[in-house]
C-alpha cells in the first residue's frame, strides 16, 4: 500500500509541476476525467486492480458494456463503475437496480442503451421508436437515478430526436451520452458543438472518446500526435461549460494496429498495467477540478 507522502507526491508530479506540453493545464469539471474498459481489460494482468492504479492518475470512474459489478470483490472498482442498459431486454433489470430492490442502492447514474442505432444490415440494433417504449417502464420507476440518454453510433444522425420525440421523455434525461472518435481535432470539436446545439439545455457526457476505435477511420497520428489530440479537444471541452465528463478510450491496453503498435494508440496503460505517457498527460490535464 502507498504512504500518503508517496500519493501526494505522486499528484504533484503530475498535476501542478507540469502541465501538458505546448498546452496550459485547465481548471476542470468536479469529476472530469474517467475512462473506458472494453472486454479485453478481464483478460489482461491485474484486473481488476488496473483501475485502482488507474485512479492515482486522477480518474474518477470508468464505464464497460455492462449493468452488473464488473469488479467481482473490489469495493473501489464497483464503486467507480458507471453502470450501462446495453439493449431493452435488461429494462427489468435496470427497474429493480433504480428502485433499490436488487439487493444494493440505486447508483446515482444510469446510461441507458449503447448505440442502439448501429447497422450491420441496414436497420438500426433498436430503432428510436422501440427504445422510447422499452424505456417506459424505467421512466415510470420511483428512484432518484439520474438517466443518461442514449449513446447513438452517429452522433449527427436524428436518432437523440426521434427517440425523445417517440418517448416525451426529453426532461428526464438531463445529460445527452455521446460518442466521439475523430482524428482531426478541430473536427472533433465541432462534432461536440453541433450536439450541444441541438441540445442547449443539456449536460454533455463523452462516453467514448479517442481519436479512433478502428483502422478504417484512417487516424496516423503517432503517439504525440495522439497526446497532443487529447489536450487540444479535453481542454476545450473541459472549459466548455457543458461538457462535463469524458470517458477515454481505453483504460486497457489496446491498440488500433496490432501490427504497429504505437500508431494512434489510445491505452492509458501497457500490458503490465504500468502507465503510458498518454495516462501522465491525462493525469496533468486538470489543474484543479472544480467541486460542486
């Protein structure tokens, strides 16, 4: 276990002393930064330790594709995990979670449905119209969970609308879920702008973001270019008034090129679990975080 001396240190060697290169260090949102774990992560060594040295770095909670405790018996990683409706058939599920009759309290966060609008045949996994009725019984459940809206694949496709437009349930669901993976960083932050448009009211949620999650969005940064993509476009957004949270992806080791490695990496830790310079550069984006 680490002394407290070795913790502060190890914050002030990150944080205050030095912030990101070519970029000054931004007062954060209370919370701000947190990270993805995909599948892969349970396979990897120290897990689900991971998160907790992940936490040292200023990282607040991390979110995977998953309703139940991903954190078998580590109180911290269960504690710190945002808990994800992937599909409608896990509504009944989430019903009893909120209402406190699933043997635990009910989280004060919900993300509800994983890009439901992803097409592999031409129709959406839940189209918008079916997703405002499966959510009904969730919307009508006694709880003081604060809903997260959908996460749509494309976030500058109508699904957010027509869904909202089919539930009449826009008030309860206080922050809009987005995910962003664009390697141009100018371009990525317009993506942000143009959800925040559509939704003036709302609190934004990053809950993916990267640069990429696949080779066929043709991101060739290296890994500078990498870090340097995370300060132009997490600074921002943490001065932006609205967006409030961003989940890295991904806090497990995880490349986009297996057969090169650093080529648009975004892992927060090697195989051994040990950090990557992109984690110390998470780690000493935030000045300070704001308190609420």
């Amino acid at each position: 276990m680490r002394s407290i001396l070795s913790i502060v240190v190890l914050y002030l060697s990150t944080s205050v002393a030095a912030a990101p290169k070519g970029k000054r260090a931004v007062i954060c949102p209370e919370g701000f930064r947190n990270v993805v774990f995909n599948g892969p992560a349970n396979d990897e060594p120290n897990w689900p330790g991971r998160f907790n040295d992940i936490q040292q770095y200023g990282v607040d909670n991390w979110i995977g594709f998953t309703m139940d405790p991903n954190g078998a018996a580590d109180a911290a990683m269960n504690a710190g995990q945002m808990r994800l409706v992937m599909e409608p058939s896990q509504i009944p599920a989430a019903v009893s979670l909120v209402s406190g009759q699933a043997g635990e309290l009910a989280p004060k966060y919900l993300a509800i449905f994983n890009e439901p609008d992803l097409t592999f045949t031409g129709t959406p996994l839940t189209s918008a119209a079916d997703a405002a009725a499966a959510v009904q019984p969730l919307l009508a459940a006694y709880t003081t969970t604060q809903f997260i809206s959908p996460a749509p694949a494309y976030s500058w496709s109508s699904y957010l609308p027509d869904f909202f437009a089919n539930c009449q349930c826009e008030a309860q669901f206080p922050i809009i879920a987005m995910h962003l993976y664009q390697k141009d960083p100018t371009k990525a932050i317009s993506m942000i702008q143009d959800v925040h448009n559509q939704f003036p009211t709302k609190h934004i949620w990053l809950t993916e973001i990267a640069p990429a999650s696949d080779p066929a969005q043709g991101c060739m940064l290296d890994p500078a270019g990498v870090i340097d993509w995370m300060n132009t476009v997490l600074s921002w957004a943490a001065q932006s008034g609205y967006v409030d949270k961003v989940f890295w992806n991904s806090g497990e080791y995880g490349t986009i090129y297996p057969d090169n490695p650093t080529l648009c990496n975004p892992s927060l830790t090697n195989m051994d679990s040990t950090p990557t310079d992109l984690l110390l550069n998470y780690a000493r984006l935030c000045l300070s975080e704001a308190t609420s």
